[in-house]
C-alpha cells in the first residue's frame, strides 16, 4: 500500500480528523539510517505525527519541526515536515536497544527517558518560527503530542501513532491518527468518541489487517456524518543540497573558516536527515571565504 494521509470532518464540522500509513516512511527512514528496531518504533511514530499536523498547516512554503529530549539512551529525537507530508527525520543513537517493557512491547518511553520535553516549531514565514514547549508525559510519543495540542494549542485531540515489526526486524505497518474537537463540539460528541476510541484496538493492529485510513476513522466517525475529504501522498524525502551545505559553511564565519582552509585544506559536509555526504576543496573554501 502507498502511503498516504486522507483527511475528514464529522458531526457536521466540529470534529477534523486525519489518519495516515507510513510504513514506506519508515521503511526508509530505517534504511537509511540503520535503525534499530526500537529507533524505528521511535522515529517511524514521531514522523508519522509530524506528517498527520503538517496537514493542518496552511502557507505554501510552511514546514513544521518535532523535538524531542529526555534522558533516555536514545539521546533525542528530530523530524521535519513541509506542508505537502515531505518528511525526514533521525535520532541520536540510532542503534539504540533495551528490553521490552512490562506490556512485551518496545520500550520507547525508557529509550526516549523522564525529565524531557517536546517541542512543536512551526515556521510560517513570519519574522519569528511559533515554537510551542511542553514537559514529556509519557515519552510515549502520541501522548505527548495529545498534551501538547492540549497545552499549547488549546484543542481537545485523540492520537494514535503505531509502528509494527516482524520477529526478523522487518517493518510490517505504520500509521496513526489524529482526532480534534472544534470549539462548537457538543458534549455527547465528546463522550461518543472517547467511547469508541476506548474500544478500538492499536492502529497497527488495524493496519496489519487491512485495514485503510479511512476504514480507521469509520470506526470512530462512522455514526456522526463522517465527510472523506482530501487524499494526499506522504513520502520521506530529505531537501538537502550542495547549495545549502555551503550556507552552512558560510554560517560558521570567516575567522571558523580560515581555520577550516589552514588545518584541513578542505571540509566533508553530512547531511543528519539522509546521510548524503558532501566534499569541499581548499579552493572551494576559498571561493566561500569572499561570501562573507
């Protein structure tokens, strides 16, 4: 199955809602990372998150930024995403490993560790990037992202992030949803989705079984006038380039720079989002040198 995230409204416009599949989105980000099994539970559901809000963004060239910090052995976590669900991401120790949890489920909380935060920096192309700030839950992930849409954007919202594997490490299915009550949301709409959220077995359990994003929201939305809207494609794609990695060089200034030309004769940049790997010479240094 592609991935994608379809979005929805229900009872008749006080709830939106969007659900998603990412399993290729996480498939690569292992790829490319070399994750271990408990890093891919981590970013796979921490990237589908950031796909599932990017919909809400609105601006053409927007782009949204989860981090997450604790103390755990994971170090931290990064991903970004633009308005179109263009998505990448990594973490800090990608070969990070634990036993299971009480549950025989991944550990993620104890990768991720207590005393943390999570930041949400969304860029609208104002002077200043909105960066909302709250103290990690759970380390979780999606309870997390339910407290900060709760603290930060004072919108009552239902996640569910999921990244299924295989005995052999292999990726199976990944995906999750995201359920928010608008302002003018009646108390027995409140009650009906908690209920049936309640009852509903975990994302990847659905996904495993075939079933759609859109049969996932059925479940919850299907008796208050669920409305399908638009479907759009969401992929890892890192925006890396030549071009940018000198404006990082330029950005270390020229006293960094020089030291750079006379120690080394010559830098390798590294992207953290794709690996991509990028060579300067002396005399490309020197060229910088006069950018600055």
């Amino acid at each position: 199955m592609q991935d994608y995230i379809i979005r929805a409204t229900a009872a008749q416009g006080t709830v939106r809602a969007v659900a998603a599949v990412t399993t290729n989105m996480v498939k690569d980000a292992r790829d490319i990372h070399g994750l271990s099994p408990l890093a891919s539970v981590a970013l796979g559901r921490t990237m589908t998150a950031a796909a599932l809000m990017s919909t809400f963004l609105k601006g053409a060239k927007d782009t949204l930024t989860i981090q997450i910090k604790g103390e755990g052995p994971i170090g931290g976590i990064v991903v970004v995403s633009d308005v179109e669900a263009n998505v990448r991401g990594y973490v800090h120790n990608p070969l990070v490993h634990l036993p299971l949890n009480e549950k025989g489920k991944y550990d993620v909380a104890g990768a991720i560790g207590k005393n943390g935060y999570l930041n949400v920096i969304k860029d609208l192309g104002l002077k200043e990037p909105y960066i909302g700030y709250v103290k990690l839950i759970s380390g979780e992930i999606a309870e997390d992202i339910t407290y900060y849409y709760a603290s930060s954007e004072q919108i009552p919202s239902a996640v569910a992030l999921g990244v299924l594997t295989s005995v052999e490490d292999i990726i199976q299915c990944a995906g999750g949803f995201i359920i928010q009550l608008m302002p003018d949301a009646e108390e027995n709409t409140i009650s009906h989705i908690e209920e049936k959220i309640s009852s509903l077995p975990p994302v990847t359990k659905l996904l495993s079984e075939g079933k759609t994003p859109e049969n996932i929201l059925e479940l919850v939305l299907g008796e208050m006038n669920l409305k399908i809207g638009e479907k759009t494609n969401c992929q890892y794609k890192c925006n890396c380039s030549r071009e940018r990695m000198e404006r990082g060089l330029v950005s270390l200034g020229r006293k960094e720079l020089e030291t750079i030309i006379n120690e080394q004769h010559g830098a390798e940049t590294c992207c953290h989002f794709c690996n991509s790997k990028y060579q300067f010479t002396e005399q490309d240094l020197l060229n910088l040198l006069e950018d600055i």
